[in-house]
C-alpha cells in the first residue's frame, strides 16, 4: 500500500484564476486516495470562490503532468466493493462550474488522461505523451475516458485508444481534435495562463453560463437545448440588469 503522506494536492490564486497542482513528482504525481480526497476539496474551494472565475489544473516537477492512479493503492482497498464506492476525483472535475483548463507536459497515463479529458480545454506541450493502459492491466478506466474520448474524437478513435493502450503523442491527440492547443515544450503553463486570463477578463457569470450551455448541449436534444441556453442568456441579462441598477445608485456590481 502507498503512504498516504506522499504526495499533495493543493491549490494556488493569482488574481481570478485559482491553479489545482498536482504535487508528487518523484512518483510523475500518481495519485494516492488521499489526493483524490484533496483534489475534492481544491474543487470545492474553487467554486465557492467567488473571485475565481477559472481554474487550470496542472502537474509539479519536470516530467509529468499525472501518470494516474499509482497501481500500489489498489492493494489499500480491504474488496471490490470498497473501491466501487471510493471517493474518485474526476466527478469534482466535471462538477467545477468555473471554465477549467489542464496544462498538459511529460506523462499523462490512464487518470491523469482522465483528468485531462475532464478540463474543458486542454494546452498541451509537444513532448507530451498519452495513454490509456487500462486494458493491458486487465481492466478497463472509470474515470471518463470513453465517455470523453468518443464525444471529442469519435467511436473509431476511442475504441483504437481504449482497445490497444498504446501510447500516442501530443500530435496524435491534437489531430484527432483531444487538443486545442499544442505548443513548445515547458511553454504549455504560459499559454495555459494566457488563455485563462483571457477568459477570466469576461463576466464570470457569462463564462459559467457558455460552459453550462456546451454542457448541456452534450445531454439534450436540440429543443430542449435551445431552452437552456435562453435561460442562461436571461440570467446574464438579469446580471447586466443589476449592474446598471448599482452603478445608478453609486454602488459596484460583483
């Protein structure tokens, strides 16, 4: 079993863009159960926050962004069922109602694919390496490879990825659509930065509202997607409403 004591996750605010850093990286930040517990509450920190208006998540030391779940934890599970009803850390991820943007360098095996596929945007440097090994251990992944790969990439793609484990690069994966940026190496957090500065510069609330829109378009029809994105648009008008109302009686709006 891993010791719990190695390894951190913990998370870091410049102006409104909160960083998630995944910090173990003697072991390329392989994830212990007490790190998915952290990255739970780094989530969590970053959506109460109201000055946070996007988060990047991103790897420590020099090689890796996550090689995933170290294997070695596996052993700390007492049965199946334990670990079937485990805290995970990729529904966090998906629950952060902030833009996300992983900054993606070195190794980015099985979850920490998975954490990658979570962000809503990925920057990734050239040297950057994927896979998703799960099959050739004798399982299949669980945190959302599937689900993410076939909606960015398309059933073929998935399946190849899934069904073989091979690595692929960061080329590979920005031509199949997994990236939507590729730059030089050690130049992906600047970038990651820029970006989310860039999008930080915006209404939050309109932010939020793309991203739940996009969401949301995942899971509803055509129709009922339409209604969804009027009602989004209806509360940033109420916002836009509010800061006029404020700034009539001297006041600031949030």
């Amino acid at each position: 079993m891993t010791d719990e004591t190695d390894g951190t996750v913990r998370f870091e605010q410049t102006g409104n863009v909160g960083e998630i850093i995944l910090d173990r990286p003697t072991k390329h930040n392989a994830l212990t159960p007490l790190m998915y517990k952290q990255i739970n509450e780094c989530c969590a920190l970053a959506n109460d926050a109201a000055d946070v208006h996007v988060v990047i998540i991103r790897g420590a030391g020099e090689k890796a962004f996550c090689a995933g779940s170290d294997i070695k934890a596996l052993d700390g599970y007492e049965d199946f069922w334990a670990w079937r009803n485990r805290l995970d850390y990729i529904p966090p991820i998906l629950q952060l109602r902030k833009p996300s943007i992983a900054a993606v360098k070195g190794w980015a095996l099985g979850g920490g694919l998975e954490i990658a596929l979570a962000c809503d945007l990925r920057v990734v440097a050239r040297s950057a390496v994927f896979a998703a090994p799960e099959v050739q251990l004798g399982w299949n992944g669980a945190g959302g490879a599937a689900q993410h790969l076939t909606r960015m990439c398309g059933y073929g793609q998935a399946m190849k990825l899934l069904l073989t484990g091979e690595r692929f690069s960061a080329e590979d994966a920005h031509g199949i659509g997994m990236v939507e940026w590729l730059v030089e190496p050690e130049q992906e957090l600047e970038k990651a930065r820029d970006v989310a500065a860039q999008i930080a510069g915006h209404s939050s609330v309109a932010t939020q509202a793309v991203k739940a829109a996009v969401r949301g378009a995942m899971d509803l029809t055509v129709e009922k997607g339409l209604r969804n994105e009027n009602e989004l648009m209806s509360l940033c008008f109420a916002k836009v409403e509010l800061a006029k109302l404020r700034a009539e009686k001297g006041g600031t709006a949030q």
